[in-house]
C-alpha cells in the first residue's frame, strides 16, 4: 500500500525575493531578476545576462567551522532550508528524535575548484588549498553540508541530474516516503551564481544577447528568443508522509500525485519530443487523473529556439487542445538549473495558494510550435487545484511532477 | 617588518578568520585551543600565513608552532 505524499513546508533564496512573500509578488507582478554583470563583460562573455542575487552573509547564524566548508550555493540551501522547516513546523528537537531525510539536487560547484586548482598550480602545495575545499568542490556539498547543520539521520543523497536535478530530488524523496522508508525528507535544489560556472555554457551560444534590455532577454516560448539567461539560488520543500503530517499537526500544503521520469537517449544537448513525452504521460498515468483535472503547467522552457519548440510538441500531444494554460517562469527568474526543479514547484504552489499564474513575461508572439499552446503573457486571476511542472536537462533526462492543492 | 608590527599583523589576520578576539592571543596560548583548530582547521592556519606573509610552515615543522609566541618567532625569522 502506498503512502501519500505530501508537501508541508517550503523555502526559498531566489533572485524574485528571499520570503515566499517577496516571491508570490514578485510572480504576480511579473518582476524579472535579470541584470547585466559588469563582471561577465570585462571577462569577454558573449553574454553578460544573469540573474542578480547576493550571497548571504550567515556569520551571525553559523560558526566559522560551519562556514568554512560552505560554496555560495550550500549558503542559499541553507537559508531556504530553515525557512522550509520553520514552515514545516520541524524544530532542532525533531530532528534530533526522528531519522528525517535529505535529497537536494545540485551539479557543480565551479569555484572551490578552480580556485584549489589555480593554488595547486601556483604553490606546489596542496596544503595551501586550505581544509574547505575538497567539502566545497564536489557535488554533494549542498546536501553534506545541511546534513551535517541540521544533524540529518535518514537518507542523505545528492541528485546530479542536470537542469532536471531538483525536480528529480524531490520525486525520488517522494518515492521513498510512498514507500514506507522515509517519513520526512527535506528536498530541493541548488545553483551556483557566478561566471566561472557558466563559462563554458556561454561558450557554446547558449544564451541570450540581447543586453539592451536585460529583463526582455529571457522569453521562452515567444518567437524571437534567442537563448536562455542562467540564474540560480535555491528552493527547500519538506515532503512527508500524509499520516507524519496529521500526527505531527503540521501544515499540509499540497500533495504530490505522481513523478514521471525518462531519458531522452539521445543527443547530449539538443532535446528530442519523445522523451518528455513520455515523463509526461508517465506522470500523468501515475497521477490516475484527466487531464481536464490540471490547471496549470510550469513548462521547463529556457528560451532555446530548439529546448522550447520541442517541449511545446511534447506538451501539445501530450494535452491537445486541452487549453490549459502553460507558461515558463524562467521568463522572470532565468534558468535556475539544479535548482530550477525545485524552484518552479515553489512558483507554482505559490500561484496555486493564490489563485492566480504569473504571465510568461516576454511572450509577444507565438511560433509554429507554441502557437497551439495557452500561454498568458499577463498574470491572470485563476483558481486551479493541480499543476505539473516539467523539468528536463543535458543529456536528455526528463522530469515531472504533478502535485495537488490540499 | 619590525617584529612587534609584524605581531600585530599576525593577530589581526587570525583574529579576522578565525573570529577570536585578538586580547585571547598571549604569546603564551596555545594556538589550537584558542583558535579552537583541529587537524582540518590547522591547514588553514598555514595557508593563511603562507598567502598573507608568505611562509610556508611545513607538517614537520608545525609540532614545533604551538604557542602564539612560537609562531611570531617562526614567521619573523623567516620574513
């Protein structure tokens, strides 16, 4: 018999705001966190565009011992962690009693390394990289550090999934909990916010040049885009048993119906149809609902000419003429990559709280391909009760989610 | 540099990474205790004297850097 799944906290540390608030506003206003980086221009990037968000300063919450061991992205992990976990209603005491679990998507951890290479280069001595590197560089930093803060004792695991990592993360963690061996796990993903990391993605056009005006660069979906625009920060959910939910009397937010999943087996970047075709269907099958039942799909859409028009084929043939309205949030935030999964959720619980989805900003004109979709340019006043969020990444790893408001 | 100049300069350079008040660091006081270092944190005692004063202090020579004393003597006759 297996359990239900639901979703009773969540988190988050973006370039739309550090509160849920901050974020739900941000969503509803159709803010864009994109900026030119001054930094990118004088290091020769084809595109400066990111998303703008500082690292947190966690002297004052963390011990230097704590720190020291920390990337920029375990910082935002653990600012949306906390945040996740207050909401959830789960204090240190309960971590300590109860074996809670932690499944966090992230991919790359570009600096650490870098920077313990260029020592090892320079010096000759590997002493000289210092004791945070080796616990900074690799990817399952985020989830060694948090697991170590909060004193985790269930699983501990990192998800390198590529652009799909945090939605992979949080349908695994789903898995486990439906299947009696977990009864909380804290999920979520991460991404680094700094050139070095995306240097070489820059270097194969990926993204966008349209810097004269920043917030109108990222648009999935619209006709003339012409690349995506990175961003980054992270986004906490804590899923958990619907039977630890009642007992615990914490606040059940939603419940996730079902994840699907797939590989593309193909190429490396470019993304084909049948693969999220089929997470979709999977998903969707799993779930055991009509599709008239969602109201919402977060499309993964980064603003490629090629990612886009094949996820709108997939969507389209997936759904038909269902006309439920699609968008792509990245239109505000950018492509959040590793944490994008988990992020989106966040987006489309909060627009789900609220009754209302934020217009895909930047959409002005349709192509062959998005033009059978409902895309709303505007944030539209709706009520829905189940969405499904799309996350795919290189190598063709396919993702999706469907969760229902409870 | 003069040595108590270069003191100076040591604590200070400890005092900001390792989040110690500099009044904690008498010649002396064990360097491990005060700074409160175990065997991961000591390496970034020697790479922070390497990159602000440019001496290296080898494992071998590192039983011998106990005391605060012992340091500023270490890095004073190397400088």
């Amino acid at each position: 018999m297996y359990k239900r799944v639901v979703i009773t906290g969540m988190g988050i540390y973006s370039c739309l705001g550090k509160t849920l608030d901050e974020v739900r506003d941000s969503l509803y206003t159709g803010k864009s966190g994109i900026v030119v980086d001054p930094q990118r221009q004088e290091l020769g990037f084809r595109s400066p565009l990111t998303a703008y968000l500082e690292v947190p300063d966690l002297k004052k919450e963390l011990s230097r011992s704590q720190r020291v061991y920390m990337p920029e992205q375990a910082k935002y992990a653990y600012c949306a962690t906390v945040d996740a976990l207050r909401a959830a209603q789960i204090d240190q005491d309960f971590l300590d009693k109860n074996d809670v679990g932690l499944i966090y998507g992230n991919d790359s951890s570009t600096i650490p390394v870098m920077e313990s290479c260029d020592k090892i280069r320079e010096k000759r001595d590997t002493t000289l990289c210092g004791s945070g590197a080796i616990f900074q560089s690799m990817n399952s930093t985020v989830t060694m550090n948090l697991g170590c803060i909060f004193k985790l004792r269930g699983i501990n695991l990192s998800v390198s999934a590529a652009c799909a990592s945090g939605s992979h993360a949080i349908g695994l963690g789903a898995l486990l909990i439906q299947n009696g061996l977990q009864d909380i796990v804290v999920c979520g993903g991460a991404q680094e916010v700094n050139p070095f990391a995306v240097g070489s993605f820059d270097g194969i056009s990926a993204f966008s040049t349209r810097i004269d005006n920043p917030t109108q660069a990222c648009r999935p979906f619209d006709r003339d885009r012409d690349g995506l625009v990175p961003g980054g920060g992270a986004a906490t959910v804590i899923i958990e048993s619907y039977e630890s939910a009642v007992r615990r009397g914490a606040p059940i937010l939603a419940e996730i119906l079902s994840y699907g999943f797939s590989s593309n087996g193909d190429h490396i970047s470019s993304p084909n149809v049948d693969g999220p075709t089929k997470s979709l269907q999977m998903a969707i099958a799993r779930a055991g609902i009509n599709l008239n039942e969602i109201g919402y799909i977060n499309a993964h859409a980064t603003s490629t000419k090629v990612g886009d028009a094949n996820e709108a084929k997939a969507i389209y043939r997936v759904i038909g003429d269902s006309r439920i309205e699609v968008t792509s949030t990245k239109s505000q935030t950018g492509h959040e990559m590793w944490m994008a999964g988990a992020s989106e959720v966040i987006y489309s619980m909060l627009m789900m709280k609220n009754d209302f989805i934020a217009g895909n900003i930047n959409f002005e004109n349709p192509d062959e391909d998005s033009q059978h979709l409902l895309i709303p340019s505007k944030t539209i006043n709706k009520k829905f009760d189940t969405f499904l969020s799309n996350s795919f990444g290189f190598g063709g790893t396919n993702s999706t989610l469907i969760i229902r408001n409870l | 540099m003069e040595k108590e100049a270069l003191i100076e300069k040591i604590n200070t350079v400890l005092s900001e990474e390792f989040e110690v008040e500099v009044s904690e660091m008498t010649p002396e006081a064990d360097i491990k205790e005060t700074l409160q270092l175990d065997s991961l944190s000591l390496v970034d005692m020697v790479a922070l004297i390497d990159s602000e004063f440019g001496v290296k202090i080898k494992g071998t020579e590192l039983v011998q850097v106990k005391t605060f004393g012992a340091l500023y003597d270490f890095v004073h006759e190397r400088m």
